[in-house]
C-alpha cells in the first residue's frame, strides 16, 4: 500500500507539473486536477496524513476540513488584500500618472524615459504583484512609445525584467517570496536588510547596460519628444480623492508589514486589515472591487498547496531532500551556490512559483535534517539555513527572468506585445532573458559570498 500511495502520488505531482509548464492546460485547471487526485487518494487517508505530518500540526489541524489543513492561507489571504488594495489605487489613474511623469521627466528622451520607466516597475513591484505592475505600467508605455517612434520591445522587455527583479527585494514583492516567507518565518525587514541591498545594486547596473546599450541606438527628432512632453499626466488621475485616501492606506499597509513581527501579526492580518480600510474609506463599488480579484490566481495557489502536501505525504518531498544528503558535509558554501543555480535553471524552466511552492519543502526539510543547518537547541534558525533561505529566494526570483514561462509577468507582458501586434516568442525572450537571468545569478553569488562570508569573518 505504501509503495502504491509513492507511486500515485509522484505520478501525479509530476504529470501536474508538466501540465503547468507545457500550457496546453490552463495552470489553474491543471493544478486543481492534480490537487483533488491527491484529496481523494492520499490526503483523504487519515492514517497515511497523520503519519506524514508532525503531531503538534496533526492535533493543531484536527478539527479543521481537509482544505484548510493543506492550503496556506496566510499566503492566499495576503495575495488577495493586496490584489484588493492595488485594484482601488488603479482604478484611480495613480500608476498610469507615474508612468506618464517618467517620460516627462526624461524629457522625450527614449534612453532616459526607458531606465526611469525600469526603476518605477522595480520600485512598485516591490509592493505590489509583479503582475499588476506589469497589466498598469504597460499600456502606458505603449502609448509613449508610440509617440516617440521607437520600438515598444525593449521597453516591455527592460519592465518585464525590472518587475521580477524589483519584486525579490520584500516579502510582498513576488510570490515565492511569500511562499518562502511562511515556510521559513522570515519577516518583512528581514528581507529588506537581506535582499533589497543587492537588487539595488544589480538594478543600477542594470540600468548602466541598458543605457549603454541603447544610448545611441535611440534617437528621436525634437518634434516628437514635444508630442510626449505634451501628454497631461494630470489627466490619467481620474479619482484624487481615491488616490489620496488609497494611498494612506497603502502607506500604513506597508508599515504594518514592517512592523508585523514585532507585534505578532501575520502578513495576511495586515494586508486583510488594509484592504477592509480600503473598501470603508475609498468610494468604491465592493462588489465590483472583488469581482477584479485574481480569483483565478488564488486558486491556482490554493491547489498547488494541496498538490506539495500531497507529494510530502507520500514520501516524494523527503525522497528528493534525501537527494541533497549527497552533499555530506560539503562546505555550507557549496551547498548554498548548487542550490541557488539548481532553482535558478528549474525556476526559469517550470515557473518560479510553481517550482518555489516544491522546492521551499524539499528545502525545510533539508535543513531540519542535515546537521549544518539543523536548529539549535533553542529551536531558533542558524545563521546557515537563513543564509539557504535567501539564496533560495534570490534564485527563484531572478531565475523566472530566464525563459517565457518563467514568471507569470513574462506571459502578461506577451500578452500585451501582441495585442499591440508584436508577438513575443519563446526564443526571442530567451535573446532578452537569459543574458539577464545569467549575469544577475552571477551577481547574486558574489553578493552572498561578500556579504555572508567574507564580511561576517
């Protein structure tokens, strides 16, 4: 039976994740699929679930519905007040307004107009879902860039680039974050101290090739920078009474994020909290507010929970960390350097999130058993197993820059290209995207031997 239930459940843990990468499913219907298999057949087991989760969380759990023992809803319910906030303060013209005071500010200058268009997608990613950075800042780049007669794919692709790289930098910033975030009970600050140093500094150079590359290559005649200088971001603002009470929320939000682990609030809590403020304060239609969830998202997350409990439950997860004991008693070092280029390359393969959601439990429970980074007696983390969990992140993040399917950014930024009538293959974003993903891992590893092993001795 037990061989059985091994079987079933990498079976349909990898089917599923075939299904997701290839799209020829939708990734919410392959990963709800994929995650009722494992409900009815393994997790539905009460003997076989008991076995394959800690008691303290068998009793905790017990009383709750099988959904909620496998789903992590802290993840969820912070992905949806955030995507609640974010669609009040886009429905005000506020991001479209940045946007259009960039190219402004550039002075029609393509070059210019392009790098500060490249640090408000990483600034706002940071703190808002890479995608809806993506969905706001877009359209109106289109708009620019049709006014200044330049080509609109680097400008999409230099976005799509800076809104996965901006969103490592917090733990809202990305969805793996958040993901490794819970798992890891890493807090708001921590990954601010940790990671927003680096993608501050990979950002700038970023932006250096970017003008490096391009400085010459876009040149524009002085009547058509008068036509952008001429565009009214004043007018984008459709709702400034909105916007202002919005964005005092927003700004509250995130303190309340900065500050949730020294008052013992989880990130759900916080961004729950904002978006009901939100919903009270900002003259909206509610239904209509959460009509605009990503509700496909959520259950796309939701299932994919289900779907890694269940490969944990049949032994797959522990099987696969087994794998990482080859290491012995490598140099903490090494270990962490492999697994970031290990879930750089798989991340850019599979999808980050998808990836990140298998990964970060193969990866808890590495470290609960290998003895360079199992916790101390206090239970507290070592510094090596917190040093794993940033170099996890990192990767997964700048890692779904690699390839297409990579980040769920990358396909809404296709999207958007060939509505525009510019279709974006698979090996023309890998022409942008790989040099990126490469040159920033690269970067990413100095950052941690420099700042974790260099400076710390």
């Amino acid at each position: 039976m037990e061989q059985f239930i091994f079987w079933f459940g990498t079976i349909v843990f990898i089917a599923t994740y075939i299904a997701i990468a290839s799209e020829k499913v939708h990734k919410t219907v392959a990963a709800l699929l994929g995650a009722s298999l494992m409900m009815v057949v393994i997790l539905g087991n009460f003997h076989v679930n008991m076995g394959a989760i800690p008691s303290d969380a068998a009793e905790r759990f017990s009383k709750l519905d099988l959904f909620s023992k496998y789903s992590n809803f802290d993840v969820i319910f912070t992905l949806a007040g955030m995507m609640l906030l974010v669609n009040i303060l886009s429905g005000t013209g506020l991001f479209q307004y940045v946007a259009i005071k960039c190219a402004k500010i550039a002075k029609g200058s393509p070059v210019r107009t392009l790098i500060l268009l490249v640090f408000a997608t990483a600034f706002m990613s940071a703190f808002l879902d890479n995608v809806t950075t993506i969905l706001l800042v877009a359209p109106v780049t289109l708009v620019v860039c049709s006014q200044l007669g330049v080509p609109v794919m680097p400008f999409l692709m230099a976005e799509t680039m800076a809104s996965n790289i901006g969103g490592t930098a917090t733990l809202i910033g990305d969805p793996p974050n958040l993901i490794i975030g819970n798992i890891a009970n890493l807090s708001f600050g921590a990954f601010l101290v940790n990671l927003a140093p680096f993608i501050i500094i990979i950002l700038t150079i970023y932006c250096i090739i970017l003008w490096i590359y391009y400085g010459k290559k876009m040149q524009v005649s002085v009547e058509k920078r008068a036509l952008v200088m001429d565009m009214n971001e004043n007018a984008a603002i459709t709702d400034p009474v909105n916007m202002k009470r919005g964005g005092i929320i927003m700004a509250l939000t995130i303190v309340g994020f900065l500050l949730h682990s020294l008052v013992h609030l989880q990130p759900s809590v916080v961004a729950v909290t904002g978006a009901a403020f939100a919903l009270l304060f900002c003259k909206v239609d509610v239904d209509h507010s959460l009509e605009k969830i990503e509700w496909s998202t959520l259950g796309f997350f939701m299932a994919l929970f289900i779907l890694v409990s269940g490969a944990q439950a049949c032994g797959l997860m522990a099987e696969i960390g087994s794998w990482l004991n080859l290491f012995g008693d490598a140099n903490v070092l090494v270990i962490v350097l492999v697994i970031m280029w290990l879930s750089a390359i798989a991340s850019a393969v599979m999808n980050n999130v998808s990836f990140t959601a298998a990964m970060a439990a193969i990866v808890a429970n590495f470290v609960a058993s290998h003895s360079a980074f199992k916790p101390g007696l206090d239970g507290k983390m070592t510094p090596e197993a917190e040093l794993l969990w940033w170099g996890l992140a990192l990767a997964v993040c700048l890692g779904g820059n690699g390839t297409l399917v990579g980040a769920a950014a990358n396909l809404v930024t296709a999207g958007i290209a060939e509505k525009a009538g510019k279709k974006v293959t698979f090996k023309e974003f890998i022409r942008y995207g790989l040099p990126v993903t490469f040159f920033s891992m690269v970067a990413a590893s100095i950052y941690v031997v420099i700042r974790y092993f260099v400076c710390c001795k």
